[in-house]
C-alpha cells in the first residue's frame, strides 16, 4: 500500500506542476498572439494548441525513448484526445452564459481538418501493419519514420491554411515594449518546461500503478495521465468561453488534437526510429476517438451552436468511455 500511496503523491504533485505550467502558458499565449496580431481563431488553433499540446508530445517521447512503451504515449493522446473532444466542450457549454457558438470556420475547417487527421492516424498505423509486420500476437507492425514524417507533411500543410488565414485578417496588433514581450515568451518557455516536468511524474506514476494492479500502463495512460495532461486545453478553452469567445474554445481543442495526432504522436517515432504498435489494440480505441468526433461535429453543427443538453450527453459519454476502460482493467471485458 506504501507502495501505491507513493505512486499516487507522484502523480497528483505531477498534475499541479502540470496546472501550474499551463497557467503560465495561458497567460503568456493570449499576450503574444494579440501582440503578433493573430487572430483569435489562430491563438486558440495554432498558439495556444501547440503550447497546451506540450503535456502530449512529452508523453509520447518520455514514454517511447525513456520507457520503451510507445503504447502508452499513443494512449495518453487518445485518451486526451477523447478528453477534449467530450469533456471540454461540454464544460465550456455548461460553464458559459447560454448555449455554446461553434461557428462556420470551427465546424467547416477545424471540424473537418481534425476528422483527417484521425483518419491519417489510422491509416499509418494500417500501413504498418500491412508493410512491416511484426511476429507476434495479434495484428502488429513497425511504424517506421517516413510513416511518421506522413503525418508532419500534413501538419504543415496545416499550418499554412492557417498561415493564409493569417496573412488575409488585417488584424492590428498589440505593441509591447522589449522587455514586456521577453518576459512574456519567459513565461511561455518556463510554463512549456513546467508541464513537461509534471508529465513525467505522471507517466512514472502510471507505469508504477499499472506493474502494482497487473493491468497495462496504457489503461491508466488513456484516464488519469490523460485527464491530467488535458488541464492546459481545459483551462484555456473554459477560460475563452466563460468570456464569450467560443471560437478560441474550440479552435484551441481541436487544434490541440490535431498537433498531438499529427505531431505528437510521430515525435517519439522521429527520435526512436521504427516502433512496433498493436494494430488490435489501436482499432478500439481509434474507433472510440471517430465516434467521439462524429458525435462532436453532428452537435456543433446542428444550429452552430452546442446546447447543455448536448454538453450532458457528451459528459454521459465520456463516463462510459471511463466505465469501459475501468472493466478492461479489472477484466471483465478484454477488448483491448
């Protein structure tokens, strides 16, 4: 029990200096995108995504190079994917006056760019599978670098559609003087360090927790680390819609998944070289991540906006997705 207690104080310091870092960031992130003059559709898709993403990236890397457990990177981005797709939303809906405006460019472009890349995930890990097979149980295959480089050409290709965005706005910026902004990027950098620091107590605690129950640390990857890791994008997207700009709430959850689907997820594979993934145990949880996403994209574009009724709905969800992982560990159920 000592044993347990101790993996749990890791975990819950973890997820405060994790809190502590995103604050910082979420400062630091809104001041220097209005000082670069980005619109706010920007600062929640770009900005503010890939600096709240850090928790994921850094998962995949420590997990894959430090820990040799590339299952457990893709499922905390998974299972933070899921995270924000279900949860924030909702509690941005429910947390703000009203119902919740998604708008045409979160659902026609946000929307639809994030459901590619889910695909292109996919489909690399299927190409894995078909190409480089690994000997082994079930469905296995090496995720190879050109694979993985696949996905950061089409994170580029990402970023300069928001690139054009941000070259045709016309948008003025916000003057800060020299040591104003160099504090601010200080605060950025110290916060991005903060989180990866709290992600790698969180990972330590997960892989301890999943050795003391016998179940796989991926389980507790996809729940607590990645409820964890989620903290930045809550915080930011809550934070933006409680204020009444929706469009950086869901800008910066499905930016934030998109970087961690596109850039996260191959990171580890850049750094590692070729790493073996389980094909049977990725469909499962691909497969809950489409649902999820379907489910987001049918609510947000039906009258461009997200009800409470709809934000319950996707909270219910996310605790049968919660529910079936707690059977998968305790093996009632073994579809993973």
């Amino acid at each position: 029990m000592a044993g347990i207690a101790s993996l749990v104080g890791i975990g819950l310091v973890g997820t405060a200096v994790v809190w502590a870092g995103s604050s910082a960031l979420e400062r630091s992130s809104g001041r220097l995108g209005r000082h670069y003059g980005l619109p706010r559709l920007i600062q929640g898709a770009i900005l503010a995504a890939v600096g709240s993403s850090a928790p994921e990236i850094a998962s995949t890397v420590i997990a894959t190079i430090r820990y040799g457990e590339f299952e457990l990177g893709v499922g905390v981005i998974v299972g933070s994917a899921v995270f924000n797709i279900l949860v924030i939303p909702a509690l941005s809906a429910l947390l703000s006056d009203g119902t919740l405006d998604t708008g045409r460019d979160v659902v026609y472009k946000e929307a639809q760019f994030y459901m590619l890349s889910v695909a292109a995930l996919f489909l690399v890990f299927a190409l894995a599978v078909i190409y480089y097979p690994v000997e082994g149980p079930g469905l296995q295959g090496n995720v190879t670098r050109p694979l993985a480089l696949s996905l950061l050409i089409l994170y580029a290709l990402y970023v300069f559609i928001q690139y054009l965005d941000v070259s045709d706005a016309g948008i003025e910026p916000v003057s800060l003087s020299r040591r104003p902004l160099l504090i601010e990027w200080g605060l950025l950098i110290g916060g991005i360090a903060l989180i990866i620091a709290g992600v790698e107590g969180l990972l330590f605690a997960a892989i301890g927790l999943g050795d003391v129950f016998g179940t796989p640390s991926f389980l507790w990857g996809m729940t607590v680390v990645a409820a964890a890791t989620s903290l930045p994008d809550a915080l930011i997207s809550v934070a933006a819609a409680r204020i009444d700009e929706p469009a950086v709430s869901l800008g910066n959850v499905l930016g934030s998944n998109v970087f961690d689907l596109l850039v996260a997820v191959p990171a580890g594979i850049v750094l590692a070289g070729a790493t073996p993934v389980s094909f049977a145990d990725a469909v499962p949880m691909m497969a809950f991540l489409v649902v999820a996403t379907v489910i987001l994209f049918a609510f947000a574009r039906t009258d461009m906006e997200i009800t409470d009724r709809e934000a319950s709905s996707m909270l219910i969800l996310y605790f049968v997705f919660v529910g079936w992982l707690l059977l998968e560990s305790v093996g009632v159920v073994s579809v993973l």
